[in-house]
C-alpha cells in the first residue's frame, strides 16, 4: 500500500501543478486520474487525504517552482502533455483497478526495476515482438530487456492510440520525445505489464564503402520509411499535431538521391545570370554575418502527399505516401533578394525569365538535383524567399539541406532544393528531369502511353487540403463513448489562409465546423499550418462504426474535392479530397 498511495501523491501532485499552468490539455485528462484514484480508495483504501496534503504542500511552492524550471514549463503547454505517447501516470492506475489487476506491494518489490531482465520469465526475440503489433496477437512492447503487453491497457491510454506507434517495437524511442515519461514510478507501473525479457540487440548494417548511401545519416526510429534508398519516409499522422512547428528529427525527409556530406569550410553559394552577367559567390560565414537574418514558419508538402489514398483507386507510380509527407518549420537566413542586390542583381529589373537553384546532390552521372519558379513568382515572393541555415532555430540536419538550403513559401516541396550551391537567372527553365518529366498533375484519363510531360506546367502552388491525425483509421473507443474529439491540419499553397473546416461523423450528411488555430500570419501571407479541432457526437444508430470526414476551404474558397476517383492520376500528385478515417465503437 506505501508504494500505490506515494504514487498516487505524486501523480495527484503533478496534475495540480499542470492545473495551475492552466494547460487546458492537461486540464482535459483530470477525470481520468479522478476516477483511476477514486476507485483505488474504494478497492485499496489508499489515503486519499494524505494525497491530497502532500498535493497541498506541493502548490504552495509552485511559484518557485515555476521560476527555477520556466524552460520545463514552456514544453508542458503543448498540446502532448497528457497526449504524450504511452504517458502511463494516471490511467494505468485506473486500467489496473478496472482490471482487479493490481499486485500486492510485496509482490511488486521483487520486480527488477528499470527494464533489467526478470528471472523465472520466458526470454524472447526480436522477432518474436515483431510479431504482436495487432489487438487480435496482443500488442507487445520492449523497454531495455523487457517485453511487456500493452493490449488491454490501450483503451485507457490518455495519449489514445499512440501508444500503438511502438507496438512490436521498443518504447524507448518514444518515451525520449517526452521527458514526462523519465520517472522512476511510471517505469515501475510498466512493469506491472511485464511477460518477458529480451537480450537480443537490433543488428547494424555493416559498412559499404561501395554503397552510395552508406554515408546517409541516421533517422528517427518513429519515421515510417517509404523507401530506403534513396532513403524516404513520414512521421505517424497521430503526432503531427502535438507542435505547430515539427520538430526537426521528425520531419518528413524526401531525398531524389544520397544526402551528401558538405564541408563547411569549403562551401560556396554561387551567384550569376546567364550571359555576360554577374557573378558572386558567398561562403557560409557571409551569410550569417553580412545579412540580416529573417524568421518565418513555412510548410513544405510533397506533391505526393496522400498519394496512397491513389493507389486504392488503381496503381500509381510513385512513393506510397500517407498523410504525413508535410510538416512545418521555421526557417531562417538572409532573404533572396537580399543576396541578388549584394550580387549586383535587381531582380526587377532583368530579362531573364526564369531562376535556377542547384544542390550537391548528384546522380551515378554526376548530374545535380536541380529546380527553377518562374521569374515572376521570385518578384512576388523576393522578400519572402528565404536562403535558409537554420530550421527551428538550428543548423539545418543533413537530410534537410544542411548547410543551406532554398525556401520558397507556399510552393511545392520540389522546388525547395536543398544542400544548396548555385543560384542562376537564366532564359530556360531548369532541364532537370524532376522538372521536366515529374510532379506534373494530369487528368484521369492519362496513362504512360500517351503522357506528354512537356503539354502541362510544372507544379509550384499546392492546392487546400486538410487532414485528419486524431483519431487514427481503425481506432476503438470505449465501449460507452457518446463523443469522440478530431484533430488535424489545414493548408493551401500560395500563402492562401486557411477559413473553415468542415467535419462530418455521418460520412458526410450533416457537418459542423472545426475550431482553428491559424498561426499568427496574414491571411494572404499565411505559409504555415492551420490546425483544427472538433468534438462530435457519435451518432446513436453508428452500428459499431463511423466515418470521420474533413474538409478544408481557403481565402479563395477553394476547396477540397469529395472524392479521389476524380483527381486519379497516373502519378499520384495533388490529392486532396476529403480525408476519411473509420473508427470503432465496441459493443459493452
């Protein structure tokens, strides 16, 4: 009984303090640790009272509390704080005391703390763990040398189903994005779940010299792969919304060819117009010293984005994209036309048509991934443009461009080269083949025997879209759930803001609108995301499912189409129709 009432105190003791924070997030999760508290008193009679003292003297020592860990506090007002993945405080408490489940405090002492390996408990493999990533298999998890079975905690999980994203994997990847897991007593609640042990280690691939890729750098364990050379892959949609800026390990990462390995020392940005023209290179130093550094939060989008709601309809050619190939960043450096005048160049002012970016990253034949906008684009966003060395405040990571990169606000992901080295007016549109012969939208009736990829305009502006990341496809709700709460983001290329989302949980009969958070960007310069919210009734004759559906319209009232047999295109580009998600509702 000592150790479930101190973890009672201390869990009672940390939502008072995320109360006082007034983090209406946290503040939402406040029934679930009353309940999982007010049936232990019922079924332990744990001191309630002596939680409540000890929640108490904590508050009266919030205020210095708050001063000495201001940086803590400023992490917990995101949305994640009691959303956070596999956050264990509170509702595993409740999930025990539903279940009759708890041990006995003697029982519990003998465990070994801290995922070390149990004696008298089965050992098994990683692949074993591979195998249980399905409620029908049980959903199995690994903590340094421990397996455990999370299957019928998931429903209680106050992050809802993200709990699942390390299902057949390790936990440890995810607890390390929130420090709000790195408690002794939520590790000791995980291993209430313990079945096994593991002591197998994951295998590193051996080093290729040969291998053009060997050098690529390492991903986040969360980024759902889509290729693995060139590498390419999306976070889970459930965590797009937790940070209105993605983090920087999380990002979507879209590579053509092998991430080179730039020497910063050496590394020159070359400016020139075609002809007898100008010519001016920086090195890195230069842009960091001689310009004034500009700050904006711009989202990049792949054009294939949900390009896997496509391939349902008939095959495509082309990555197999969730929702998820986009995120937001704030990007800084010195903008484009600052660079163009110090150059000698008014970008106003010349003849050529179009302007060029160029990266080192290069082909088997030595040719460069290369992209170019219109020069009337570039007179449009010139002080928008941003020659970027920084991404959310730091140095670019290495599969986003590092040391420099191209970004254009409200322009297709294409277009923003990274690794940058060359910037050139030219009379021509760049000869790439991603620019001549790819991210072109076509219509349905296009396939690969009569395409002409030089009959359309390469893709710049993206079209609105929205999407749903909470909850996810397939999700179950409690057996007595009257409400489920949506969440998503919106955005339109070209700056266009975002004006209303539409949400229907009757597959499209009757709607309500969302509520948005728009970033702090005018309407017609708004580059970031918009995310959204919405708290629907479930319907009363759902029959055990429902479908969740959003749409989005921008300034324009441009909006999404209802259905993706309309868009199909031979490559998947462009889709944007009403995202769909189907969720349970179990029978009690």
């Amino acid at each position: 009984m000592p150790i479930l009432a101190s973890i009672a105190a201390a869990s009672t003791r940390r939502f008072n303090l995320y109360a006082l924070k007034g983090n209406r997030s946290c503040l939402s999760r406040l029934p679930i640790l009353g309940s999982s508290v007010e049936t232990l008193k019922l079924e332990r009679k744990i001191d309630i009272t002596q939680s409540q003292r000890s929640a108490s003297s904590s508050s009266t020592n919030t205020r210095g509390f708050e001063h000495e860990h201001d940086e803590h506090f400023k992490w917990i007002q995101h949305k994640m704080v009691f959303a956070a993945i596999f956050g264990l405080t509170g509702s595993v408490l409740y999930w025990k005391s539903r279940n009759g489940a708890i041990k006995a405090a003697s029982a519990k002492s003998s465990l070994q703390p801290g995922g070390g390996v149990q004696p008298g408990l089965p050992t098994y493999t990683l692949s074993d763990v591979e195998k249980h990533k399905t409620k029908e298999k049980r959903i199995w998890v690994t903590y340094k040398n421990g397996v455990y079975d999370i299957t019928d905690y998931v429903t209680s999980h106050p992050g809802g189903t993200k709990i699942l994203l390390a299902a057949g994997g390790s936990i440890e990847p995810y607890w390390n994005m929130y420090g709000v897991h790195k408690q002794g007593e939520i590790v000791e609640m995980l291993e209430e779940l313990r079945i096994g042990n593991i002591t197998e280690k994951p295998k590193e691939q051996a080093f290729d010299k040969n291998d053009p890729y060997a050098n690529d750098p390492k991903r986040h364990p969360a980024i759902i792969p889509a290729s693995s050379k060139p590498f390419n892959g999306e976070p889970p949609s459930a965590i797009l919304t937790d940070n209105f800026l993605t983090p920087n390990d999380l990002f979507y990462i879209r590579n053509h060819l092998p991430v080179p390995d730039v020497n910063l020392k050496s590394y020159k940005l070359d400016i020139s117009v075609q002809g007898p023209g100008k010519f001016t290179s920086f090195s890195f130093d230069d842009l960091k010293r001689k310009f004034h550094k500009k700050s904006t939060a711009v989202v990049l989008q792949c054009a294939g984005n949900r390009r896997s709601e496509m391939v349902k309809i008939k095959p495509v050619k082309g990555l197999n994209w969730g929702t998820s190939a986009i995120g937001n960043a704030e990007w800084s450096g010195p903008c484009l036309d600052d660079l163009l005048k110090q150059a000698g160049i008014d970008i106003d002012q010349v003849t050529q048509k179009h302007i060029l970016f160029c990266g080192m990253d290069k082909d088997p034949a030595g040719s460069p991934y290369e992209a170019s906008i219109p020069i009337e684009l570039a007179r449009l966003l010139k002080r928008d443009i941003i020659v970027a060395y920084e991404m959310n405040g730091q140095e670019i990571p290495r599969d986003h461009g590092y040391p420099v990169r191209i970004i254009i606000p409200g322009i297709v992901g294409a277009r923003q080269v990274k690794w940058l080295t060359s910037i050139k007016l030219s009379n021509e549109e760049s000869m790439c083949h991603w620019q001549q012969n790819d991210y072109k939208g076509f219509h349905s009736s296009i396939d690969w025997n009569n395409v002409n990829f030089k009959s359309v305009p390469a893709i710049m502006e993206l079209p609105v879209t929205s999407a749903i990341c909470e909850p996810i496809e397939g999700t179950d709700l409690a057996p007595d759930a009257d409400e489920v709460t949506v969440k998503g983001y919106a955005w339109s290329g070209g700056g266009r803001g975002i004006v209303r989302v539409d949400v229907s949980i009757d597959g499209g009969k009757t709607w309500d609108s969302a509520t948005l958070s728009p970033p702090k960007q005018p309407m017609y310069k708004t580059f970031a995301w918009t995310f959204w919210e919405a708290t629907l009734p479930i319907p009363k004759n759902h029959k055990g499912k429902v479908e969740i559906i959003c749409k989005a319209a921008d300034l324009s009232y441009n909006v999404q189409p209802d259905s993706v047999e309309g868009i199909w295109n031979l490559r998947g580009v462009l889709s944007n129709a009403w995202h769909r998600v189907n969720i349970s509702i179990p029978k009690s």
